[in-house]
C-alpha cells in the first residue's frame, strides 16, 4: 500500500508560513513534539479508564532519542496511535482551505492546537528537513503505517513495521539546526518546557562513574516529575516539601518567606504556587520568575498580561487551560478570563497576607523588611491592592519597632501635629549618616521613621495624599524646631546688618562643589542647639528623586543639589565669629558702609523723582544717573564683601564650623577633609 498526496490544495508552501509567522523561537518544536506524545499517551489511559480498552497498557514511557549518525531526533509514545484516516484527518487536511484560510482558522484557538496532532506537529520543520511518522492505532485490527514528508506540500504513506501501538516521530534535522542533534541541548530543552509533562518522558540512561568514566545504566533517565506540586491537595503537603519545589524550581536562590497555593476551578480552571522572595531591592532582578504552564505544559515566564506588574515579582508557578494563548503559546491575547485570573491572584495574595499579619504578626514584622518593597510596589501600582493593604502594610522606626498606619498615627497625633494642625511624619533615611538630626528630634520627644527602601519616595507622596492633613519631612529638612512648627518662630536679634556680615563671612569660606549650592541664613537657635547645621529643602530633595522613577522630571534631576547653612546667632561660638568680625574689620568697613548707604539714600531719591513720570518723560541722563549710582553701590557691596572674605579667610573658627557641618553630612572629602584635619590637630595644640 502506498499513497502519495499534497498536504493542501493551494500551491503556496505552508512551512515557511509556519517558520516565520507563527513560531518566533525554534526550540520550542520539541515541546510541541513531546507534549502531542503525552496527549496521545493520556488519551490511552483514559479509554482504558472507562473500558474502551480492554488490553495492557503496558509502560506509557514517552521516550526523546538521538541518534547523531543518521541526524534524526525521535519521539516515540505507546499511545493511541492513528489510523490512515486519523493521518489525513490531521496531518494532511490541516491546510485543506490553504495558508490564509487556516491562519484565520486557528489563530485565536489555542486549545484547538495544544497537545494535539496538526498545527503543534508541523512546529517539527522549523528543524527539519524531513519528517517521518510510524504509527499503530490502538484499535483492533490496525495496521502500522508510515507518513513522510521533506517540507513540501507532497507526502507519501507506506506500510511499516511497527509491533505495538503508538507512535515514532523521526525528524531527519537540517544542516542549519545541528545544535538540536547535541545531547546536553536536548536536556536542556526537555529540562525547560517538559520537566512537569503528565507521563514521564525518558532521554537516554542514567549514567554512573565506572572504571574512570560515565557509563550508562539500565534505568531510564526520567527527565519529569509526572505530579509536580500544585497538582496536589494543599492539606496533604508540608512545608518542607513546598520548600523542596522552590529549590526545584530555583536552584541558586534564597529560602522563600511564604507561599500560596491557587487551587480554583470556577469561573476558570487555575492552580499554581506563588512564593514571596526575599526581595530587599532591585525590583528589576526579581521579575519573570512565574512560569506558565498549560495542562503542565511549559508556555512562559512572561507573565505581564496575566497577574498585575507589582505581583510579576513573585517566583513560582501558574497552570490553566483557560489562558487564552496565541497560535503558537509565545504570548497572551486579550481576554475575560485574564482579567479574572488577575483579580484573583491579587485577592489570594492581600488575602494570605492579612491572614500572616493578623495570626503571627511577629512573625510578619521579622520578613517585613523583605515583604517591604513588594507590598509598596502593590500599592504604588494598583489601587484595589492599596486598598486591602493599608490595614497590613507597616512603617518601622529607627529603633525597629513595627506600626500600621492607623497605628502610627495614634502615636504622633498628640506631639508631632504643627499649629495647622496638619500631622508631620519625621523619617530619616540613613540612620548612620543622619544620626545627629535623629537625636535632635528624639530629644523634643518626636518619633522618626526609617525609610531606606528603594520606593519610599514615591511611597511618602503618596501617603500624603491618602492620610489627610498629613506631610512628611525627613529630619535634616530643617533645623529640629521648624521641622514641626507649633508656633510663629523665634526672630534673631541681630540687627539685620550683623546678619549680613556674619552670613557674608561663612558664604566666603563655603567650598565650591560640582552640581552643588550652598545658601547661608541665620537663626535664633538656643545655646544648646549646635553653632552650625546644613538642611536640604524637602521640596527640591524628593522633586530629584522622584525623576528616578517618573518620565518627565528629569529636569528636577539636572538641578544642582541645594543645601543650606544654618547659623545659630544664640551659639557662643557664633557670637563670638561675629564680635570678632566687626571689631577686626570696623576700620576698613566705617568709610565702605557709609559711602554705601551715601549711594543707597541716592538711589532711593532717584527712584523716588522718577517714580511721578510716565517712562516717556524720563531723560537720558536720568537714566545714566540711576546706572551709575547702582554701578557704584555694586562696587561698595563687593569691596565689603572682600574685606569681610579676607577677615574669613584668617579665622580658623570659620573653617572648622563649615567643615564640621559638612563632615556631619557626609560632604567633606578629599583635600578638604586632609585640610580639616590638620587644622583641628593645630588648634588642639
């Protein structure tokens, strides 16, 4: 018996079709091969279930063999098998309405497609250059038979030998795929898309050390586990083997924080495991570590369009035939069930956490730190997960003690609410670097926060918005006092122009630092508070720092960082710099200051005749008048400010309150910090 034939009617070649439209990834004709032999296997051992079959099943092994001097793969099953006309049912009429017509037809289908026979077989000549069948159906009387085809629309069946039923799927690989004929590419492969496939599927043998090398046993090499874990019930499983599935799944990675198991059957069919990884930063490492299967078939880790962004950080895996997938399972298509699948998964997992806090909330705080950057991102990113989580999600102090929300705000509401009445949050960043500005409002009996995660900032604008009448200021923002304003500050009694000379005499001697700006004020502190501190605008800080994560703002991120020099005018320290100041520099400022108020009291009667006349009506030398009367105060000013530099300049006690501060804040490096500290061995002296 012999039947040659076309595959379709139209004369256009399907296989290039297949190659370059539905099939992005070669690799993946294996899975296809393999997991139509374990359909066809399951499909056995269900007729025998029901009594359709009355025979030995015998071993259902679906076996992966290479034989590298012929250049064939082979996939054998001892399956159903297909009769001559299951074979020009669903080999050689697939095409029967020609490419466009069957693109059209399966497209949107996936379940038409996976674990069957047709459009997952021709995956096969994406690798090769000829492909065989041998194959006995199960059923009574049933001849073998074999079905080739080189590529072409021709094919040919033949008689065969073949004593059991199944079948051989011999792909001959093209020249251009030889990489599909190397043993350890093969596993890998299997390794990837068949490790949980429903029937053990065997590649070669077992090895063992013997005589100084790897020789083969007799066992078979069973490269899957046939009930991987989520197939199982959650109440017969410990936690121990939940553990064992993640080191199955993750070899290289830390020991999970907890985990879920998804186990629903309607509206959709869905079960999986999702586990919390110990995520403490680099969101970006963490992601597509889900992986997708169909009926423990491996689709993906690509998981974006079926669970929310901020759940992409979770590891595990997630099984549903009710993914709707495209032609060849490489991405999602929209879809009902998806948004289903979605809500979900984010209901599971607030769900698991709330039921953690509430029954070990000791427990919860001692993973908090790792759960931290997850749950923020939830709640950055999703508004239903918000919602649900702000009654678990926590905030931590500097002392490492644990808050919720409405917690938090029990314990601040008392101390820490200014004369607006608004609720001001203290938070530090880095307990180490910021750890005077910690004890100065520990001292005034305000708790600080510790927000080190790398999504506080967009965590803190949006807190604002949420909790009302509620602002957040990280402690080195202002001086301890202003940070929490219950009442109209203290002015300094510095005449203003002692306020000039002392803020001109610092502002000389300030450092010039790349992409920096210093600016210099003067406040009545208390003599207990320090003589000198740098604050940093909390606006322009977290304005640079948001341009991290959001589009359009990184002109906040070309900005020059801005920092202020607060003089304390109570510090004895202080005081002294400035009485020095003007008994040191009295005799050259006398004639500069009075001309300069001569040319200010000027300039104002200028102004003052000009201010009558319409623009119009005012000279040309009136206006060269005013010019020069401002040129000349412009001359004043910088003759004093020299006077004051070149006093500055002298004053040790000038150097070493700048250079503290700036050491307080990390600032002071280089040859100024060399500078600083020889300075402070020879005034130790």
């Amino acid at each position: 018996m012999a039947q040659k034939g076309n595959i379709g009617v139209t004369t256009e070649n399907i296989f290039p079709v297949i190659k370059k439209f539905l099939y992005s990834d070669h690799e993946i004709f294996l899975r296809e091969m393999v997991s139509n032999a374990v359909d066809a296997t399951q499909k056995m051992k269900t007729l025998a279930e029901r009594g359709d079959f009355k025979g030995e099943l015998g071993d259902l092994t679906v076996r992966v063999s290479l034989d590298a001097d012929k250049g064939t793969l082979t996939i054998s099953d001892r399956g159903i098998g297909m009769t001559e006309e299951e074979i020009n049912k669903y080999i050689n009429q697939i095409a029967f309405s020609g490419v466009t017509d069957f693109l059209d037809k399966y497209k949107d289908n996936a379940n038409a497609i996976i674990g069957h026979f047709g459009l997952g077989f021709y995956s096969s000549f994406m690798v090769s250059k000829k492909v065989e069948i041998v194959t006995r159906s199960y059923k009574e009387g049933s001849k073998a038979i074999k079905w080739s085809c080189d590529g072409s629309p021709e094919f040919e069946i033949t008689d065969a030998e073949r004593e059991d039923r199944g079948s051989d799927i011999i792909l001959y690989i093209d020249d251009d795929c030889k990489e599909f004929l190397d043993k350890l590419k093969i596993q890998e492969l299997l390794n990837k898309y068949c490790k949980f496939m429903a029937v053990p599927v065997a590649f070669g043998k077992k090895t063992e050390w013997k005589d100084g090398k790897q020789v083969d046993t007799d066992e078979d090499n069973i490269i899957n586990s046939v009930e991987p874990l989520w197939t199982k019930t959650p109440s017969t499983l410990k936690d121990e083997d939940y553990k064992n599935f993640y080191r199955t799944l993750y070899p290289m990675q830390d020991e999970p924080l907890f985990w879920i198991h998804l186990n629903v059957d309607y509206p959709f069919n869905l079960t999986g495991i999702l586990y919390f990884p110990r995520i403490k930063s680099n969101i970006e490492l963490q992601r597509n570590k889900i992986q997708l299967y169909c009926n423990q078939v491996f689709v993906t880790d690509q998981v974006e369009g079926i669970v929310p962004e901020f759940l992409t950080l979770l590891h595990g895996v997630i099984d549903s035939p009710d993914i709707p997938l495209n032609v060849s399972r490489s991405y999602l298509q929209s879809d009902a069930n998806v948004k289903k699948i979605s809500k979900y998964i984010t209901k599971k997992v607030a769900d698991r956490l709330a039921s953690i806090f509430k029954e070990n909330r000791k427990e919860y705080e001692e993973k908090w730190d790792d759960l931290k950057i997850f749950i923020n991102y939830g709640m950055l990113s999703q508004e239903d997960f918000y919602d649900r989580a702000k009654d678990f999600a926590l905030l931590k102090d500097v002392d490492g003690k644990y808050f919720t929300f409405e917690e938090y705000q029990t314990l601040i509401k008392d101390n820490q609410t200014d004369k607006d009445g608004n609720l001001i949050y203290l938070y530090a960043n880095d307990k180490e670097a910021e750890y005077s500005y910690i004890e100065a409002a520990k001292s005034k009996g305000y708790s600080v926060l510790l927000l080190d995660g790398q999504l506080d900032t967009p965590m803190v604008s949006m807190l604002e918005q949420k909790l009302e009448k509620t602002r957040f200021s990280r402690v080195d923002a202002d001086i301890v006092d202003r940070l929490i304003v219950k009442e109209d500050k203290k002015e300094s009694e510095l005449a203003k122009a002692d306020q000039d000379n002392l803020s001109q005499a610092f502002r000389s001697q300030l450092p010039k630092v790349e992409k920096t700006e210093f600016y210099v004020d003067v406040q009545a502190l208390g003599e207990q508070a320090l003589p000198v501190l740098i604050t940093q605008s909390e606006y322009m800080r977290r304005m640079k720092e948001a341009s991290k994560f959001q589009a359009g703002m990184s002109f906040y991120a070309q900005m020059p960082d801005a920092y202020n020099l607060v003089l304390n005018s109570d510090h004895p320290l202080i005081k002294n710099v400035l009485e020095n100041e003007n008994k040191e520099c009295a005799d050259q400022l006398k004639p500069v200051v009075s001309e300069l108020k001569g040319l200010e009291a000027r300039l104002a009667a200028l102004h003052q005749t000009q201010n009558g006349k319409k623009p119009e009506e005012i000279t040309q030398e009136e206006k060269d008048e005013v010019k020069t009367t401002e040129q000349s105060i412009e001359e004043q000013r910088t003759k004093k400010n020299d006077i004051i530099a070149s006093y500055a300049k002298g004053n040790n006690v000038i150097h070493q309150l700048i250079d503290l501060a700036l050491l307080q804040n990390g600032m002071l490096k280089g040859a100024a910090l060399d500078s600083f500290l020889k300075r402070s061995v020879d005034m130790i002296k």
